[in-house]
C-alpha cells in the first residue's frame, strides 16, 4: 500500500506518518527529514537546498522528485525488493505542489505501481501555528518533540541523545508565515488531483494524536475493504 499524507505544517503530519507506517509495516519517507540529514553532511546538495529550507521556499521540483525516487530506490533495494511495484511507503512533505503529484505518478506508473490513497489532515491555522512554534528538535538524531503535546522526559533534553532540544531554524514565526502561505497557495490543487482520481480521504485533525490516528486506521480499512471489493467485481 503506498500512500501519502497532506496537510499543512503543523498538521501533525509527521507524528501521524510515522505511527501509520509502523503499523501498517510501510516505509516512512519524509522530505523534511531527508533534506535535515543532507544539511547535516558536507555534500554538495547541501549548498543546493539550503537557501530554500532556511527560508521555508520549496526547494526545486527537480532536486525534490531525485531525492525521492533515490530513496525508494534505496529502500527497495535495503528489503530486497527488485521494482517500485512490490513496496510500501508512506510519503510525508510529498508532493508539495501539483507538479510533484503528477511527475511523480507518471513515475510509479512506469514501474507498476500508484499512490492508492491521499490522507489530508484539515487542521485549523491558529492550532498549527502554536504547535509548530513548540516543536523541539535533536540537532543529533534529529528526532522532533512538541512542549505540549509530545514533550522530552527531561526539560529541554532529547530522551535518546540527552542533548540540549533546538528549535527548527525554519518555525521561526518570519519563517512559519512563509511556510503557511506557499502551503495556501499549493494545497487545493493537490488535493484536487487526488480528489479527482477519488483516492482522497480527509481528517479533521485538531484532535488528540491517539484520536486522528484512530480515524485514519478507521478509514484506511474502509479504503481497502472497497478496493477488495472492487478488485472481486
Ligand atoms: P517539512 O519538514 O516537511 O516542513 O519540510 C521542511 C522544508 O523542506 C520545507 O520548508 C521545504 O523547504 C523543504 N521541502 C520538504 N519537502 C518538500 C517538497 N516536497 N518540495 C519542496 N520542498 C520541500
């Protein structure tokens, strides 16, 4: 089952991402989270995409579908898997915009394979814009906690590295803003085209983690229950 996650920053995309992806046994891949490790390394890709992350801009559409595609690739290759056909991923950030959406289809496409569902977390703005300026991150192992929904055990420090927790240099609220407008800008698109190819499920998401989880669990099973049915028709 390959999936995707939308919703704005401060959606809860990446907390939800990770528990449907343990559950379910898919990949996680999340494009925030790949651009943070390569920013991390010495390469030359780090000098690519560090303008746009800083300021919360969308790196390039081209760089963007490489770094997928090469970690799918990886991945399929890390379990032993010969095609795109036969994997399971969940992608989280991605697609950031209609382009990626449709460059990206035609991608699967050519190996087999499809997005076969669109999870869009509705969430209201003034709720994603405070949990993005609690949100705490390890400089270390780059695991992300929230002040208030999701703290440390101890004060500011990383429950695994006991490093002192950082603020991403990208939920500044100059930085936010920027981030919640391009999100503006883009999102009904997407969600149009996944609308359109009826693979898109929306949940409310100003709720508690465990509630937003069990609604997505709720209707994942529906989505496939109808796919099995109409496979067998
Ligand atoms: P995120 O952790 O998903 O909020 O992503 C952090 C930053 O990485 C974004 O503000 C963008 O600069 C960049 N980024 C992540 N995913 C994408 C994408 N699909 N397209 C373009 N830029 C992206």
């Amino acid at each position: 089952m390959n999936i995707v996650i939308l919703g704005s920053p401060g959606s809860g995309k990446g907390t939800q991402a990770k528990l449907i992806a343990k559950e379910y046994n898919i990949t996680h891949i999340s494009t925030g989270d790949l651009f943070r490790e390569i920013l991390k390394k010495n390469c030359p890709l780090k000098n690519k995409i560090k303008k746009y992350v800083d300021r919360g801009l969308l790196v390039p559409n081209e760089i963007v579908v490489k770094v997928v595609k090469h970690k799918i690739q990886q991945e399929n290759s890390k379990r032993g898997r010969m095609h795109e056909s036969t994997a399971g991923f969940l992608l989280d950030g991605f697609p950031r915009n209609k382009f990626q959406a449709e460059t990206f289809d035609k991608y699967l496409e050519k190996n087999n394979s499809q997005i076969d569902l669109a999870i869009f977390l509705k969430v209201n703005k003034k709720i994603s814009q405070k949990r993005l300026q609690a949100r705490r991150i390890c400089p270390k192992c780059l695991k992300n906690y929230n002040l208030i929904t999701d703290p440390p055990k101890v004060d500011e420090l990383c429950n695994l590295c006991k490093i002192k927790l950082k603020q991403r240099i990208d939920d500044t609220s100059t930085v936010i803003a920027q981030r919640l407008k391009i999100y503006d800008q883009e999102i009904q698109p997407i969600v149009n085209y996944y609308r359109s190819k009826k693979k898109l499920v929306t949940v409310e998401a100003n709720k508690s983690i465990e509630e937003i989880f069990q609604n997505i669990t709720h209707l994942i099973k529906n989505f496939t229950k109808c796919q099995k049915k109409d496979t067998l028709n």
